[in-house]
C-alpha cells in the first residue's frame, strides 16, 4: 500500500494505480473521457491533468503511477484554464446538438463542457467526419459525434477479445472503423454492445432508444440477467413500463461494466405477450386432481403440428404452491412404486453454480439416485 | 570467425586494392542515381571492360560524396593518394574519364576476337581522348564545401562499397566491436560513451551513454536494440545515406549497443521508402551472419547477437520511439505517454535502446580512437560532428558533416557558397516540422543543442533548409503545418484537431481575410497545442510557425487589414 495526498485528503492505494485511478475510487473525479477504469490507459483526451508537487507543468493523471508521498491537487487555475481550452477544441469538432441528441444528460463531454462552462467553441467548427451507419438491428454509429477517445476499440480487444473496430486514418481524418469502413455484420462483431456502453457521446447507441426519451425521461430498474449461471447484473432503463435499453449496472457486479449480446438486446421476450409468467398444469390432469371442473383430453393433433398453439387450449394457470405440490407429490407417488432409479434430473446452464449444486443434492439425498445429468454435458 | 580470420579477410582485400594504379568511385547514392549515376557507373564499366585494362584500374561503386547538387560525382584515387573529383558526369564524360585514366592495352587475341560493342566502344574511347570537356568539371578540394567539413561518421562514406564486408574490414570495421568484447566490459563501454559527450542525433540529444547504462542496468533477461532509421523529415537524408553507403557501420554500431546493454536482438526500422537502405542493410546481415560476426559466438566470444529488419509504412510519428515500438510489435503506429521509458519497458514490455541511425553510426570511431578523442570536437555541451543534409536555396546543397559549434555564416556563405541569383539569405530551418527558423540576425549562431534551444529552434535529426529572400514566411510555415496535419496520428485532441485550427488561421489571413487579433488568436492556439499535445509531433507541431511570428512578424502583420 501507498500513500498520497490528493486534494488535501491522504489516500491508501495499492502499488500500480494510476493517480486518476486513485482519485476516482476516493470520490474525486478529476475530468476525464478517454480512461475508463477496466480498459488500458490511452492518454488521448488529456484531460485528466493534475498539479503534482515538484513538478513545473501539469501532468496527465491517467498516465502517472502513485507513488509514496505525492502531493497532488486537482484544481487549479491554470488546470481550468487547460481543460477548459481542451473541452474547447474538442467542440471545434463536435456539433452541438445537445437539444436533440438522444445521449443528453449522459454525454460525458456535456458534462464537462457544463462543469466548465464552454458555451460553445471558439474556433471556426470544422468536422472532420459525418459517416453515419445503421448497418445493423443493435447499434448506430454517428461518426460526427465521436470524440475519437478509442475506448470501444480498447473494451473490444482487451475485453471482448474480438478486436472488430479500430482507428483507420491518420490525423483528422482519423475514424473507428471495422476492416475497410465495411458493415458491421461482415466484421468479427458478435454485437455484444460492450462498445455502446463504453462510449461517451453519442457517437454508439443502442438502437432501441433512438427517440426514445433522455436520460432524465428514464427510469432505472437494477435486476439480474437470466440469460446464464453467471447472474450480470443488468440495469433497465425503463419509461412507461416498456425497456429502453439495457445496460451493465457497475456496482458491485460480477460482470463490471460490461454484458453479453443476449443480456444487454435480448430481453424484448419481457413485454411479449406469449411469455410465461406463472405455473400452469396440463388441462387434464388438473382435472383429475379436482383442479378444474372441465374434463378434457388430448387433441388427435399433436400440438406440435399446429402453427402457433394457443398455450390456454392445453394448459390452465396454477399458483405456485399448487404447481410444487403437484410435481412432489408425482415424485414421491413414482419412487414408492417404481423405486428412485426411474427419475433422471436434468439440470440448466441458465441456473447459477449454486442452484445446480443444490439440484444434485435433492436427486442423490431426497429422491435417492444418481441419475443427474447437466445440458453443458450433453 | 575468429580475430586473426577477420584480419586475413582486411589484409587480402587492402592488398588486392593497393595493386591498381588507381581506383575510380562513383556514387551510387539516391541523389546521384536520381541524377543518372547508374548510367554512368555502367559507362564506367563498359569503358573499363572495353580497355582490358580491368588489373590496372578499378571502378568501385560506392556511397555519397557529399556535394549532391553536383551529381553524378566521381572521385579518382590514385595510388599515392591523390584525388580528384568529377562532378555532374555523363555517360560522354565517364568514357572520356575512362579514356583519361585507363590505358587502353592491346587484346591479347586480337581485335577480332573481341565482340562488336567493344570494339564499338574502344573507338568511342580512341575518340574521347582527344576530348577536352573533362577539365571543366574537376571540382576543387579546396572548396569550403570539402575543407570545412570534419568526417567521423561519414569517414568512410564515398570509399567503401557498400555491398561489400571485406571493403568494410579493409577500412577497419568491425575492430571496434573486437575491442569492445574482448577488451572491455559492458560497463566501460557504457561509460566511455558517456565520456565521449554523444548525445542522441534523432532530435532530442539525450546523452547516449546515460540511456545504454539505464538499459544495462534494467534487470531483464531479454533485452533489445532498435536503430531507428524512419528518418521522417522533409529534406533530410543523413540516415538513409549512412545505411545505404556503410551499412556496417551503422550494424557495429548497433552491436555495441547490444554487447554493452546485455541484448541479444535487435531491429532496424526503416521507412518503407527507402527500398536500397532496406535492402544494402539486409545484405550487411547476411553478410555479416555469413562471416561469423553476427549470430553466435561472435568472433570467438560468447557474445550473442542477431538482427532483423522491419519496415515502416510512412507514417511520419513511427520515428516516435513508442510509436516505433509499436509499429515492430504490429500495431498501429500510435505514440504512448511517457514513462515508462523505452529503457525500462520498451518492445514488448522489455528493457530497449532505440538509438537514431547516426547516433549508432558515431559509436565505432569513438571506441576505436577513445572518448577523449571525440570530446575534444564540438562544444561544451554538445560533443562531436554532426551530419546535415544541406536543403533549399543554396548553391551548393548535400550533405556535410560538421563539428559541433560551426556558426550557421560559415554552412551558408562558405560552405553553402550563399544563395544563388540576387535573392538574399533570408533563414535557416533546422529541425524539420518540429524546429524553427533563424533568421539572419542570428547567422553568427554556433550551431550546437542549446544555442538552437535558445533560438526557438532544435537541432533535430540534420534537415538544414535554407530560405532566401523570395520566400514568404506564413507561407512556409504553413507548408510544415500542412505536413504535421497529414502526419498528425490523431489519437490526442490537441494535435488532431489544434493543428487543422492553425492551419485553418493561417488560411485566413494568406487568403487575406485577416482580422485584427489574428496573430494573437494564432499564437495562443499554438501554445496550447504545444503544451497540452500527448506526443513530440504535437508538442513541436507549432514551432515553425511561432518561430516566424517571433522573427518574421512583420510578415503575419501585413496579411492584417491596415
Ligand atoms: C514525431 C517524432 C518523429 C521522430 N522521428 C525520428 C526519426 O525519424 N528518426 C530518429 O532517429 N528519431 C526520431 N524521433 C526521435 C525518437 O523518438 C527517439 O528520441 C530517437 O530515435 C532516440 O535516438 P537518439 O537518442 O539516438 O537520438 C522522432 C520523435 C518524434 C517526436
Ligand atoms: S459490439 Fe462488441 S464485438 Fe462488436 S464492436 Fe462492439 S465491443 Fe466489439
Ligand atoms: S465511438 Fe465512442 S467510444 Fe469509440 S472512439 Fe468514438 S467516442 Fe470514443
Ligand atoms: S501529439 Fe499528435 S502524433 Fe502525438 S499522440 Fe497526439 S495526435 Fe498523435
Ligand atoms: S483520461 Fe487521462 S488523458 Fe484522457
């Protein structure tokens, strides 16, 4: 462990953090938009400049190791000064479309441009990009509002491993391409969308939410994602009860700040009519437990013949201690008549380690066999 | 191979040398080729071939001579060491060389037996001797452009073939990299470096020995040298002659690195459009390699070392040395903060040396004659010679080599004997898109580092434009801001987007739409570009142009609205 002083305040932080790093887990946000915490350091944005005791110029925090002692302080005059010009420059090549932009409220370049109060630029605005591409069902990229700050290329390699996108270019006319500017489908994309969350202007959004309300329309509703045993925690942005988008809520998560494509697209299943949502029994056995008063038998078509099955022909709803009562009352009925061998347990991928263990433990110790068995195995 | 090998291998070469009365060089160096050295060299040798006199005289292609505007240049040495040079010789001129210095013997099977386009060319040679054109083109020894000059690094650039090891060894190379690992340790050599006063030839000037012992001290087991030969400056040429007219030189050099920092690899990184430095020193490897210098076991020792090269694409910022890194590693050529320095974490994570082509082309002559030796050229603080590729308005233009400390009065007038026509000398770029310029005011300057510093201007790697009077100084400055646009690498926002501002500024007031306040507006763009930009390109980006704002003001002001 290491001490320093950041703003008066004496931090303890192990060997190997950078000074950004160390301020920003202690509550000090020193401004900053191309680090993120979980990607390699870049340096391009410059922001992130510090006063350090001993030093004549301001160095780049994001690019200094602590070290024993340090002296630093975050605010200054001449740091305004700097990071004002910065922010600056940085709108000579952004337009300021804020009164429309669908990342309002949660651009982090607004942010600073507000904590700083640059108004506008005062340089001749010159953009150096307009490509615009809507190539696939997931995520848009706007390349006018892309501040060029490369962290989706840096979450795409470093996280996803796939390394789809990078710069191309030189100088200004520098851009984040997949190979040859093509679409993103013939990249080695797998649409996780970590990039989407990564970015800090709109230069990526997910396309669900284009027009679809700010960030100060949303709602945020924090869940788990049930996708796999991994259990991310998602975070719902939500406006009348339907899902804007979906995005990997931080703290103190398993998954950090990122989400796989099933996680963070696919949960339209939520608001789909045709998902289940309580038990149901079989129409005919729920009449010969007594359950329903409307004898019923099995169609001579197979409902697997028929195009879309209506789920209310066959099934009614039950609560769930019906639904328990009946499954172990059935278990118990076949043990004692055909012993416990003849009940094989097939277990889920989508249930966590936890659930699975405790899955093999009810087929060996309650039911008595060890015909267990996992869909990862199969 | 072992020492008394490598002596053999001189001795029968020099020998074999000294049995010609005389030895005709031509240059085949870019500028000259560019200006028809290679059809002269063949002339050359058609003549030679022609006069059956091939036991008496010998035409040897070698590297640059210096005075490149002249091109080509040939220079004849005779046995006794006398020398005259030729400049600008055409294929006419070379037989009428050929014709001056070559006995044209008698076939010893007769003329018949000789096939027609020698005979041809033997009654061409009978012709040229009674030509008197030769005469006009003798270019004295006595000219500043020679007397001037002080050859450490260049030494044996013009005499030695480049495509040949044993013309090397016949020269005395690879002696200092003999004494090196069989005389000395690591450390002495780190430390006579240090005392020699070298200081890096690539920009910066940090002193060599301080970076090889922080390398040698770096605890590692796998260390590397790198030779930056991405020579990026418009105009300057110092590093692609010296790798493709003594390419062995440039190789011990960089195998003192390794033998005195502890590495066992190393790489030249050569700009792409430099196909014949690439490929003269792909063959120094091969033959080095071949001869047992490189490889295992050098000359005996247990010192290990191999070379390889890697080629860049042309991008201006891979002469940054993280960017370099990068560039080798295979990534995109994208310069990173510093520290970590390349000495403790450089390719691949791994302690490296990255020294400019000059730099390590200085190194064998400093161990073979010693630190105190070099430390006596040059000035206080900036040791030795330095080489620059005389550019612009001048009437002789090339490449020289000078001591440190030399005033800019005596490149310009003497030297470069002054501007040609009835323009004026009006400056002196130095230090390409990340230097600035010195006016006339200041020709009395000592060229070294800090004079140049003070100046507003840097050394840099050897570009020395020179401006007359006809050139408009806003208009030059935008030429260096146009390259540094396009050169630009586009990761941090000052340079990627400051730099298109200053342009856009300059723009302005050239395309006379100036206001008043501009060049403050101008200035002050410039200064945040210079002090917030991540790498070396951006923080040097804006020189050229607040250099001619401090000394050309006058300039920028007329541009505005009176
Ligand atoms: C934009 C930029 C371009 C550079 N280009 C070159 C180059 O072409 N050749 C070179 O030797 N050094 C170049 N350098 C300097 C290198 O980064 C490095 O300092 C040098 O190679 C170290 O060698 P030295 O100590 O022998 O000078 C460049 C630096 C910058 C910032
Ligand atoms: S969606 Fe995922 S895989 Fe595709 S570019 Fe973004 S980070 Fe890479
Ligand atoms: S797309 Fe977004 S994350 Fe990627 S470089 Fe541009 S602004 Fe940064
Ligand atoms: S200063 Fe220019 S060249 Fe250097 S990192 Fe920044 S954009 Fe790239
Ligand atoms: S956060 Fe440090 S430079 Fe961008």
């Amino acid at each position: 462990m290491i001490t320093l002083t950041i703003d008066g305040k004496k931090i303890q932080i192990e060997e190997g953090t950078n000074v950004l790093e160390a301020a920003l887990r202690n509550g000090i946000d020193i401004p900053h938009l191309c680090y993120h915490s979980d990607l390699s350091v870049s340096g391009g944005c410059r922001l992130c400049q510090v006063e350090v005791e001993g030093y004549d110029q301001p160095v780049t925090s994001c690019g200094m190791a602590c070290a024993e002692g340090l002296v630093i302080q975050t605010q200054s005059e001449r740091l305004t000064a700097i990071r004002r010009n910065l922010i600056d420059i940085f709108l000579a090549d952004h337009p300021l479309d804020c009164v429309t932009c669908d990342k309002a409220g949660s651009c982090l370049l607004q942010k600073y441009a507000y904590e700083y109060g640059v108004k506008e630029t005062s340089y001749i605005p010159i953009y150096s990009k307009t490509l615009y591409q809507d190539d696939n069902p997931f995520f848009i990229r706007d390349h006018q509002y892309c501040i060029l700050c490369g962290r989706c290329v840096r979450v795409c390699d470093e996280i996803v491993g796939v390394h789809a996108i990078d710069f191309a270019n030189r100088g200004f006319e520098s851009h984040i391409a997949t190979p040859y500017d093509g679409p993103m489908i013939d990249s080695s994309c797998v649409f996780c969308g970590n990039c989407v969350e990564v970015c800090p202007t709109a230069a990526l959004l997910p396309v669900s939410r284009l027009k679809r309300g700010r960030e100060w329309d949303l709602e945020r509703v924090d869940s788990i994602c049930g996708y796999c045993g991994v259990g991310c925690k998602i975070e719902y942005a939500v406006k009348d009860n339907e899902i804007i988008y979906a995005q990997a809520s931080v703290q103190e998560s398993v998954n950090g700040s990122f989400l796989c494509t099933k996680g963070r697209y696919g949960w339209d299943f939520a608001v789909n009519p045709e998902r289940l949502t309580q038990p149901m029994v079989r129409r005919d056995l729920a009449y010969s437990l007594g359950i329903s008063t409307e004898n019923w038998r099995l169609p001579k078509v197979s409902p697997l013949d028929i195009d879309k099955p209506d789920v209310d022909d066959y099934f009614i709803p039950v609560d769930w201690e019906t639904a328990y009562e009946i499954v172990s009352s059935k278990l118990v009925d076949i043990v004692k008549e055909s012993g416990p061998d003849a009940i094989v347990g097939l277990a889920s991928a989508r249930c966590t380690n936890e659930e699975n263990y405790l899955f093999q433990k009810l087929m060996r110790a309650v039911i008595g066999t060890n015909n267990v068995d996992h869909c990862a195995r199969l | 191979m072992s020492r008394e090998k490598l002596d053999q291998m001189a001795d029968r070469e020099r020998e074999r040398q000294e049995k010609f009365d005389r030895r005709v060089f031509c240059c085949i160096s870019t500028a000259c080729l560019s200006a028809g050295a290679g059809r002269t060299m063949q002339a050359l040798k058609d003549g030679l071939e022609a006069s059956q006199s091939g036991d008496k005289v010998e035409v040897v292609q070698t590297g640059c001579m210096g005075l490149c505007s002249r091109g080509p240049l040939v220079r004849v040495r005779e046995n006794t060491g006398e020398e005259t040079y030729y400049a600008d010789v055409t294929t006419e001129l070379a037989e009428e060389l050929i014709a001056k210095y070559v006995p044209l013997s008698e076939p010893k099977a007769g003329d018949e037996a000789l096939a027609p386009e020698i005979i041809e060319t033997r009654s061409r040679l009978e012709a040229a001797r009674r030509k008197r054109t030769l005469k006009k083109h003798i270019l004295s020894q006595n000219l500043p452009f020679f007397t001037k000059q002080v050859k450490v690094v260049l030494r044996d650039v013009g005499y030695v073939d480049p495509e040949k090891l044993e013309d090397y060894l016949a020269h005395g190379g690879y002696q200092a990299l003999y004494k090196a690992i069989t005389e000395m340790t690591p450390e002495e050599v780190c430390d006579e470096m240090s005392r020699s006063g070298l200081r890096g030839r690539g920009g910066a000037g940090f002193p060599t020995g301080t970076k090889w012992t922080f390398v040698r001290k770096a605890e590692s087991d796998i260390k590397y040298v790198v030779v930056n030969g991405d020579e990026g400056d418009p105009g300057a040429y110092m590093d692609r002659t010296m790798m493709e007219d003594n390419p062995h030189q440039v190789l011990e050099g960089m195998m003192i690195a390794a033998y005195a920092v502890g590495a066992y690899h190393g790489f030249f990184y050569i700009r792409g459009e430099y196909p014949i430095a690439i490929d003269r020193i792909r063959r120094a490897i091969r033959a080095a390699r071949r001869a047992g210098i490189l490889g295992d076991s050098i000359l005996g020792s247990d010192f290990n070392f191999n070379a390889d090269v890697r080629i860049g694409a042309g991008a201006f910022v891979c002469g940054e040395e993280t960017a370099l890194i990068h560039s080798i590693e295979g990534k995109r050529g994208m310069p990173r903060m510093r520290p970590p320095y390349p000495a403790t974490s450089g390719l691949w994570g791994k302690p490296t040396v990255i020294n400019n082509v000059e730099t390590m082309a200085s190194v064998p002559a400093i161990l073979l004659n010693g630190a105190d030796w070099y430390a006596k050229i040059g000035t206080d603080q900036s040791k030795g010679t330095k080489v620059f590729a005389l550019a612009g308005q001048l009437t002789n233009t090339g490449l020289i080599e000078v001591p440190m400390g030399i005033s800019l009065r005596e490149i310009v007038y003497e030297m470069g004997d002054n501007v040609p026509g009835d323009a004026e000398f009006k400056a002196a770029q130095t230090g390409g898109p990340s230097g600035g310029c010195i006016p006339m005011s200041h020709v009395d300057t000592p060229v070294d580092y800090e004079r140049l510093k003070e100046l507003g201007s840097i050394m840099g790697s050897g570009g020395l434009v020179i401006i007359d009077s006809t050139t408009s100084m806003p208009q030059f400055a935008r030429f260096f801001m146009d390259f540094c646009v396009d050169e630009s690498c586009g990761k941090c926002v000052p340079c990627r987007v400051g730099t298109v501002q200053i342009r856009a500024l300059l723009d302005k007031l050239l395309e006379g739409r100036g206001q008043v306040g501009d060049l403050e507006r101008l200035e002050e763009v410039c200064e945040i570009v210079k002090s917030t930009s991540l790498c070396g390109l951006g923080q040097s980006a804006p020189n050229p142009v607040l250099s001619t704002l401090q000394f050309f003001r006058e300039e920028y002001e007329i541009l505005l609205p009176s």
